[in-house]
C-alpha cells in the first residue's frame, strides 16, 4: 500500500510536520534526515491528543522532535529504516 502523507503544519524553521497519513488516517510527526545519497523523512506516528499540543504549542512539538532526532522515539517510526539510515538535518 502506497502512503500518502499530508502535512497539516509545517514548521521550517524547528525542521518538522505534522500531518495525517490519508490512507490510515493516523496522525505524525516528520523530520528531515540525510544519509550519504538521499535527503529523505522519517515519519513518527502520533496520537490525535499528540497532533493538537503539537498544533498549539512550538515548544511541547520541538520536545519531541529533539527526541526523535535523538532516535528515542523509533519505536514509533511508520516505515522502518534501512541499513545506511540517516542522521537529522
């Protein structure tokens, strides 16, 4: 299944999106990451509770985008890495 990801909000200068993926309907977060080849997105899932703080509050949204940078919230990662996966940009 391919997935689109539309982003409701886009914070360039905090480098993230919130946004809801339209197939499943399931809310995330994104940042931008980079490896050797490509610049790409790692998409986080979050809840509908997650997406409205976030919405409201830059501060509570770069908490956790700092933990996602970090990779303290993989357990959340919609599509899984690849071997040669990015560092945040």
């Amino acid at each position: 299944m391919e997935m689109k990801f539309k982003d409701i909000l886009v914070r360039k200068e905090e480098r993230f999106s919130i946004g809801i993926e339209e197939q499943t309907g399931k809310y995330y977060l994104s940042i931008p990451v980079a490896n050797n080849f490509v610049d790409y997105e790692e998409y986080y899932e979050i809840n509908k509770d997650e997406f409205d703080a976030f919405s409201a509050s830059v501060l509570t949204a770069t908490e956790f985008v700092q933990q996602c940078r970090s990779r303290e919230q993989d357990d959340r990662l919609i599509m899984k890495p690849g071997k040669d996966r990015g560092v945040a940009i």
